[in-house]
C-alpha cells in the first residue's frame, strides 16, 4: 500500500480537516497574531483535528480525489474556508486600526507609529490603544470561542471538499471590505466631529484677532480636546464592540452559505 492508497481513508479526512482548521491561524484575531509561536499554532491547529474528527468522520464517509493533483486542490480549498473564517472575524478589527489612524490625523498623532506585535507592521498610536482594547473585549467575551464554533459549523455548511462557490461570494467579500471603512467612519466620527468644530472655532478666532497665532495655539488644542473626546468615548466604544463581536458568528454564518 502506498502512501496515496492510505490517503484515501481516514488519513485523508484528518489531513483535510486540520487544512480547514489551519486556515484560521492565518488572519483571525488573537489565533493569527504573529507573536504566538509557529509551533503553538501548528500545535493548536493539530489539536482542534483531534477534537473535531470524530464528529466530521460520523458525518459520513470522505474519499480522496483519485489523484495527486485533485487532492492538491483540495487541500487549497479547505484552507481558503479556514482563511475565510478568519478574514470575516478579522475585517472589525481592520475597522478599528482605520478609526484609529483617523484620529491620529485629527488630533495630531499622524507620524506617530508603534510596532505592533500582534501582525509585525507599525500602527497608529491610538489605533495600537483601541486595538489592544478590542483584543481584551473580544477574549473577555468569548469571542474566540465564536470562532472555533464557526469552524465546527463550517464542517455541516461546508463538507469536505464540497466546497462550491457562486458568484455572491465576490460580491460578499467586497460588502466586508466596504464595511470596513463604514464602521471605521462610526468609530472616529467623535472625534472628527469635534476637532472639526474645534477649527471652525479657531478659523472665527483668527479673523477676530490676527496677531493670535493660531498654529502654536491648534496643535496643543487638538492634542487637549482629541484626547478629552476619546476618554468619553471610551464606555461607549466598548459597548459598539459588544454589539459588532455579536454580529461577528452571523457573518461567518453568512459567508460559509456563500460557499455551499
């Protein structure tokens, strides 16, 4: 018996199922970070497989492709319904790094970058702030766990390779990109708001008194009324996560029928 015949049973429903489970440690949230070792991913992923098997198995019996190449195919399209989970949990949390370099613009942080240690690429000062928040919230309420049951659902939406996309997935993905820089947009408008009726009443002190000057005045005030705003935003900002982490398990939902 050679290695491709062993393929064709059990071995092959476990090898296909830890792809599909290796997809998530890609983009998503918290399980993708860069800063969790490659091992304890791989680890993580292989154990996800072990729980998960006994369950996919009992649904019915998977057949490997009869060659090497359609195997190969196969494996690529388990790991993009892995990925896929992913990117939607993933897509409110581009959201937040966009709110937040938006605010960095307005208040006056703009050249101000932080390594982030979660994807390995310089943020936003503020952005880095809400996006640390977002991770506690999101493992404080359990959303990691939304993912893993999205990843148990995907095996009853989705079987093993039966992956069939239609052309609403395109159209899909391009709605949660769009919804990125929508809910960006609801995050910052606070402060946006604010530092635009603060320069509308700078633009008024200027033309009353034009020996002011209003460049060594602006820049201390929208550091003084940026950060004001943000504090109080801040009840209210974790409340809006709540309410997107509820959405998250009803997108993933939305997106493995697009594959089906």
């Amino acid at each position: 018996m050679d290695f491709f015949t062993l393929l064709q049973g059990h071995v092959a429903v476990f090898l296909l199922l830890m792809t599909r489970a290796s997809g998530i440690f890609i983009i998503s949230p918290f399980f993708g970070s860069m800063n969790i070792p490659i091992y304890f991913r791989a680890g993580l992923a292989f154990a996800f497989s072990v729980v998960l098997f006994p369950v996919v198995d009992a649904m019915g019996a998977v057949e490997a492709p009869p060659t090497v190449l359609m195997y190969a195919v196969s494996v690529l399209s388990e790991l993009f319904v892995g990925w896929l989970i992913g990117f939607v949990a993933y897509i409110s949390f581009s959201a937040i790094n966009m709110a937040g370099k938006i605010m960095d613009m307005q208040v006056g942080f703009a050249i101000v970058n932080v390594m982030d240690p979660t994807s390995g690429q310089q943020v936003p000062l503020i952005g880095s702030f809400l996006y640390n928040l977002a991770v506690i919230v999101f493992l404080v309420t359990n959303g990691h766990h939304m993912i893993i049951a999205g990843l148990a659902e995907s095996f009853r939406l989705v079987p093993l390779m039966g992956m069939s996309p239609g052309l609403s997935l395109p159209i899909l993905i391009t709605n949660f990109t769009t919804g990125i820089f929508l809910t960006g947009m609801k995050i910052a408008m606070p402060v946006t708001f604010a530092i635009l009726l603060t320069n509308i009443g700078l633009g008024i002190l200027a033309r009353t008194m034009p020996q002011l000057n209003i460049f060594v005045v602006g820049i201390p005030l929208h550091l003084i009324i940026g950060m004001s705003v943000l504090s109080m935003l801040m009840p209210f900002y974790v409340l809006f996560l709540d309410v997107v982490f509820n959405e998250l398990y009803g997108n993933i939902s939305v997106a493995l029928q697009a594959l089906q």
